[in-house]
C-alpha cells in the first residue's frame, strides 16, 4: 500500500511542528463526543487603528465593512442553528492580532473558521468577489492580496518575535508556508466553493474571481477548515457602491450564512459538502484495491503523493489512495451503507479530526 509523508514545517522548524500537533490534539478531542459542526469562529478582518482598505473619499473603511457583515452572519446564525455556538474574534471596532486571531479560533475548539474582508487593489478595474484557503500558489495577483493582509503584523509589538522573522514584503518568507495539504484542506475548498457558488447565484456582486490558494497568516495555525473571504473591491467604484448599502450587505451576509448551512449539513451527516467537480487531469497511477459501490473515511488529501512511512497517517497501514481532482486523496475503511461509516467516523477523528465519510463508485 502506498503511504504518505509530511515535511510541513521544514524551514519554520520543530517549535512550528510542535505547535501544530498540540493544536490538532486540542481539535480531536473537541470532537471525540460527536461529529456534529458545533462551534464556528467569524472574524471581522481589521479593526481599531487598523482600518484595512479606505475608500478615496476616506468616508468607507474596511474595518466597518468586515465588522458589519460578521455581526450579522453571526446573528443569522444564532437564530437559525442555536445549537451551534458562534464567537468573534471581535465585536467592536477593536484591534486584534493576526496570530491571535487563529488563536481564538484554536481555543474555542472551532469546527470552522471564516475570515471576513475586503479587497482592494492599484487597479480601480479589479472587481468581484474570491475565497482563498491556505495554500502556496504565490501567482501576483495572489501575492498582492498576501502582502495587503499579511502587512497588518507590521502594527503589532514585537511582530518579528511573534511570527519568527516574517517579512510580509519579502518572498523569501514565505517558504515558512510550505505545508502539506491535509483533510482541513479539501474541506475548506469546499466551504470556499459554497461560498463563490452562493456569491454568483444569489449576491449583489455577480463577478466572482474564484476559489484560491495563497500564504496567508491569518490562516496559518488554524486547525479547523478556515478560509478568508473577500466581498468585493473598494477600489472598484461599482463594487464600493454595493458594499456601502445596508440591503446589500445583507444580501453579501445571507449568501455566506447559506454556505454555512450547506456546509454544516454536509458536515453533521459526515459527507463532505462540495459542489461540481473539475476536470481531472490525466491520472497518474496509483494502486487502489478493487472494490463496488461503498463509503469510505478520508482522513486527508495531498498535492503531492506521499512517502512511504509517513508520520501524517498516524500508524494507519490499511488505507486507499486515490488521484482525483490534481490530490491524492487517503481513505480508510470499506463500509457498505453510510450509517456504518458514521458510527465509525468519532473513532477516526480522534486520529484525524479532519475527517469524514466519502461514498466511492
């Protein structure tokens, strides 16, 4: 059988390593009592003397925008699933930093982490919505985004302490993001993909610019499904007018309560929730045992394939692998119906917190 391996933190070193199996623990024992999306953190981006993007007659400020549009998912959110628990990382107009925003997010156990901003760029013709998920595409576009939001750190004390010697403005450091793509990954490709699909369909920015990969430092020691989520352009003068009116932040906040909702249910039966998949490539091979219709667990994926003796499966020796949309995708159990692979999937977690119940042709 294949087996996979994870040299996450190779340059950001074993204190990085070290902090991140520490967390993950935290995060499987959050969930050993049950499977269910119980806890979400929303983070209004910004704030206090951080004002993010302002718009050329300095009347419209990011930090409203982000604060804005987080008290009101959340408030959806409380009314209609009170048994989910919701925190803020702010519910002011407050200052909080990067890394403690994570933070907060690891503390309270969260099953999802949604970051809320707003975009901006030199162009005034860039427009439109995007999700991004940790990742290490660093294409320009991306990387102006990176540098936007990762250049906050530059107003915190002692950042260079904090975040080890990151320099927002130089490429070099972002080696330091050079992690392994695991079961959090795909699940917030998929939160992500709910999210743009719900922007396009329903939101009053129609332009969507897609789901994306970048090194982003609010994400970074997050261990749950996280993404940042970017409504618009206040550079744009079209996009900057929707924003600014209170109807269509509404419209922007219920498009992202309804991915929530797809999400959750996707996440509470133990299915991962997804929209249409995309082209595959042509598939390289890869020994999968033969086998009929039936459910199986995944408990992560990789852009890469992975080693033998992997450290990332956790002493897991019997297990599938499969190249399906450009990730190797790792999976254990052969379950006949899903209700079986439900039972199973408390105990997995408690390996791999990340997990959930795939149905495989």
């Amino acid at each position: 059988m294949p087996s996979c391996s994870n040299t996450a933190f190779r340059v950001a070193g074993t204190l990085f390593l070290a902090l991140i199996f520490v967390l993950t623990a935290l995060s499987a024992s959050a969930q050993d009592g049950g499977v269910r999306l119980k806890t979400v953190v929303i983070d209004a981006g910004h704030g206090g003397h951080d004002p993010g993007a302002i718009s050329k007659s300095s009347k419209l400020s990011e930090k409203q925008i982000n604060l804005d549009l987080a008290l009101r998912l959340g408030a959806r959110i409380e009314k209609e699933f009170p048994d989910v628990k919701v925190v803020y990382t702010r519910k002011t107009d407050k200052f909080v930093e990067l890394a403690e925003r994570g933070n907060i997010a690891n503390r309270n156990h969260a099953d999802l982490f949604i970051s809320i901003h707003v975009n901006s760029a030199k162009s005034t013709a860039a427009s439109g919505t995007e999700t991004f998920v940790m990742g290490t595409d660093k294409s320009q576009s991306n990387m102006e985004v990176c540098k936007r939001e990762n250049s906050v750190i530059l107003l915190e004390d002692n950042y260079t302490t904090t975040y080890e010697g990151f320099d927002p403005d130089n490429p070099e450091s972002y080696i330091i993001f050079n992690l392994m793509q695991n079961a959090h990954f795909e699940q917030s490709i998929a939160f992500a993909s709910l999210v743009q699909e719900q922007f396009v369909k329903n939101g009053p920015i129609k332009k969507s610019r897609g789901v994306r990969q970048a090194p982003l430092m609010v994400l970074w020691r997050t261990t749950m499904p996280s993404v940042l989520v970017e409504v618009g352009f206040l550079s744009n003068s079209s996009d900057r007018t929707v924003m600014n009116q209170s109807a269509n932040r509404q419209k922007i906040a219920d498009d992202l309560f309804r991915a929530f909702s797809a999400f959750k249910k996707g996440y509470d039966s133990g299915v991962s929730a997804t929209v249409a998949p995309a082209p595959e490539p042509e598939k390289p091979k890869v020994d999968t045992p033969a086998a009929g219709p039936h459910f199986e667990i995944q408990i992560l994926a990789s852009s890469k394939k992975l080693k033998d003796g992997s450290s990332e499966l956790k002493g897991e020796k019997q297990y599938s692998c499969r190249f399906i949309n450009g990730m190797y995708k790792y999976s254990v159990g052969n379950f006949a119906t899903k209700e079986e692979a439900n039972r199973r999937l408390p105990e997995v977690r408690k390996k791999f917190p990340g997990a959930f119940v795939i149905a495989v042709d």
